[in-house]
C-alpha cells in the first residue's frame, strides 16, 4: 500500500490526484486521519492524505512513513504564524528513497526541507531554477493551458526513469494557482508510472466546485459565480480574469457578507482601471438571503472612492432587481461577476430565471 500526504490548507491538489490516479488504481482520499488508519487495512492501492496544518500536532502523523509528501503552499500571511519545525517533522516521515515535491516560489518550502535526506526532493514553479516549470502560459474561461517542463531525469517510484520533456496540457479550472496544483499533481502522477495520456485527459475532466470561480454562463457573454468575503479572496478572483478577453466587465456584489469594508475599498481601487470595471451593482439580496442587513455607514468611504475612480454604482435591494437591471445592460463578449459569501448562495439559479424569463417574454 503506498501512501501520499498533501500539506495543505484546500483539497485542490488532492482532487487533481485523485482524478488521475482512479483512471489506474484503487486510490482511497482521507481529509482526516481516522479515515486513514482505516485504509491502511487495504491490500494494495493508493492512500491520499490531506494533511490540515492543525493535524501536524497529532503524534500519529510522526509514525507513518510515507512514499511521497507535498506541500503546494501556503497563503503568505498565514505562514508567517507557522511551527516550521512541525512542517520539517512531516518531510523527515517520508521513508528512505521516498520523495518530497515543495512550491519552490512559496517562502517557507526550503526552510521546511532543511535537515531532510536521503529523499528525492523536486521543485516546482514558475521561477527557472525549479526542477518542473511550466511555460507557454495562457488563460480562458475554459480553464488554463499551458506546457508542463521537467528539466532533469527523475526516478519514479518503481525505479524507472523520467526523462526531460514538456507536455502540453489543459485543466479546467481557472486561476494560476492552478497551474501550481498541476505542477504537483503531474509529477506526482508520473512518479506513479502513470501514463501521461491518462494524466492529460484526467485533467481536462476535473470536478468544478460550487461558487469557486464557477462559470454559470457561456455563451454570448460569460457569468462566473465566485464565494468571497475578503481581501484574499476578491484579490484571487480579480488577478485570475486579468489575463483572460473580454469587453466590458460587470460586477453584482453583496454587501451583506462582506467582513471589512476598508479592506475590500483597497483591492478595489488596486484593480479597478486594469480590469475595465464598466459598472459595480451592489446589492443586499433581501430576497434570495432574508437576513438582517443593509447599507450601513462603513460602506460610504467604498462608494465614494468607486464612484471617483469613474466607474457607475447602482444599488438595489433585491438580488432579483439588480440581476434584471444587469440583464439591460450586459452585451455580447462582457464578462460578468457574481461576488459575495453565503448571501449569495441562490444567486445561479435565480440568474437563470430571471434570463429565461427575460428572453421568452
């Protein structure tokens, strides 16, 4: 039974794993470690942990060998709070002529590494001095493409080689942290002896999770549906469509669940003229979230600044109204974003009603 461990703070690796490795083998996914010492009774296979940083304090961990352990990174600030030497603990698990694969952009992933041997340790990322690297970058609403390159032979698990190449490949997902996520996973599967036709069809075929940068709408122009609530996650979502053609860009925005105003006033304005924002609608969604709630007095320094930076503001109450008010203003080839937390959760399919009722009528 050979085992994976991914340190992560999201599943994303994991689920690209998973996807391409079920096309080959048994592969059993454990987000906790009760789950994982029930695998380890399997005969054969493949177990995939997903290793939260609050597991690393949990002795278990510090008993399991591993054949492979990867760490994809971590948000900048929150590595800032971390028990490096805990980190460290995780990679010393990985058994003799086992392997490591570190985000080589991320800040801590050498320090993490410090002390370990007799291990293959491979870098990935975008900086030319990694051991994987990917080139020939580009983005669509379809996912992102781009061209995986490892640069030197690699043993794989089962002592075959890797040798140089670059193999072009597709992920439907958007967002350049995906290009990470595959950078990993890739290699993971190709130390698996995996074959990379299997890996390249298994990542055009990813499941799309609800409300991450979830394209609801494709068609003349484009609806992406996008759960955030602060600065990290509107920054992600904003650095994501930078790359990507459109005309016009619409954005519908709860207010309801955002947590600092002043915070999201400042990714706003850093993003405002680069992204070509043609017109902001904020709403309340009173109908489709009936919870307390309303425009309250730390929003007006936000609609001030965006309002002064030339961009048209709207408010409306109802999801429903704003969505028809968008409906009379969104042309062929625009981009629209649906932005904002739990109150926007009903926001695809009241989309949908209210775009097919528009068009029948």
């Amino acid at each position: 039974m050979r085992k994976i461990a991914v340190l992560t703070e999201n599943d994303c690796i994991s689920s690209m794993i998973f996807n391409i490795f079920k096309e080959v083998t048994d592969i059993y996914y454990a987000n906790n470690l009760l789950e994982f010492q029930n695998y380890l009774s399997k005969n054969s296979g493949v177990i995939l942990l997903d290793i939260f940083p609050c597991f690393l304090n949990n002795d278990i961990i510090s008993e399991i060998e591993f054949d492979l352990v990867i760490y994809g990174g971590m948000d900048i600030e929150k590595s800032a709070y971390l028990d490096i030497n805990k980190y460290k603990g995780l990679f010393k698990c990985i058994k003799k002529g086992g392997f490591g694969i570190i985000n080589s952009d991320d800040d801590i992933s050498y320090r993490i590494v410090e002390g370990t041997d007799k291990i293959f340790l491979l870098t990935c990322g975008l900086n030319p001095k990694a051991s994987i690297t990917a080139s020939s970058i580009s983005y669509s609403f379809k996912g992102v493409n781009f061209n995986y390159y490892i640069q030197r032979a690699v043993p794989t698990i089962s002592n075959n080689e890797i040798i140089p190449q670059e193999i072009p490949v597709f992920i439907n997902k958007l967002g350049i942290s995906n290009i990470y996520n595959g950078l990993c996973a890739i290699t993971a599967a190709l130390l698996f002896d995996i074959d990379v036709d299997i890996i390249k069809k298994a990542l055009t075929g990813l499941p799309v999770k609800r409300r991450q940068m979830e394209v609801i709408y494709d068609y003349d122009f484009i609806v992406i549906d996008s759960y955030v609530t602060n600065f990290d996650s509107y920054e992600y979502v904003f650095e994501t469509i930078q790359s990507m053609e459109y005309g016009d860009l619409f954005i519908l925005n709860s207010i309801k669940d955002i947590e600092d105003f002043m915070e999201i006033s400042e990714v706003y304005e850093s993003w405002l003229k680069i992204l070509n924002l043609k017109r902001l609608i904020l709403t309340n969604c009173s109908d489709i979230f009936p919870k307390k709630g309303g425009m309250c007095y730390n929003l007006l320094p936000f609609v001030n600044m965006v309002s002064n930076m030339g961009v048209c503001l709207e408010f409306y109450e109802n999801f429903g109204d704003a969505v028809e008010r968008l409906l009379d203003l969104v042309k062929k080839n625009d981009l629209v974003l649906f932005l904002g937390g739990e109150s926007m959760n009903g926001a695809k399919s009241m989309f949908i009603d209210k775009f097919y009722l528009k068009n029948i009528s």
